[in-house]
C-alpha cells in the first residue's frame, strides 16, 4: 500500500507545531501539523496516495514541495513511498 512521507525542509511556524526535520508518514489519517499547512498539502497527499502524478518542475512526478499559506512560514517535501 502506498504511503506520503512529508518532510519539514524549512520551519518558521508560529504556533511551534512543525520544525525542521519532522517527518510524517501519511497513509489516511492526517498528521499532528496545523489545520493550514494540511488544507493546503491534503490535495497533494491525496493524488499521490490514489496512484496519481503531480506537476514537479519541468516533469511529473510522485512527489510535491509547498509552502504553508502563512506567508510561507513552513515548507514540506511530500513524496510517495512503498513499505510494505
């Protein structure tokens, strides 16, 4: 079954709830992160986690970088990975 991984790449968030480093491994429930960071990611989560591809630079790819709405406080890597 596949599984997102989000990676914290930078972390600047006021409420403390994401540092950098963290790592999330998501297969259907949502992560301990902020509801706006997860608004945002959760489309993203979702292609990857129903077999689909996203835009990624000049290619597609099974992967995504985004920043959290809030001027951009957070960034997170999520990509697809498969353990069994």
């Amino acid at each position: 079954m596949p599984k997102v991984k989000l990676t914290v790449v930078k972390s600047n968030c006021r409420g403390r709830y994401c540092k950098e480093g963290d790592e999330y491994i998501i297969e259907d429930l949502c992560p301990p992160i902020c509801h706006e960071l997860w608004n945002a990611a959760y489309p993203y989560v979702y292609t990857l986690l129903n077999g689909g591809t996203l835009d990624y630079g000049n290619k597609r790819a099974a992967m995504f970088d985004i920043k959290c709405p809030d001027e951009g406080r957070v960034i997170i890597h999520g990509e697809i990975i498969n353990n069994s």
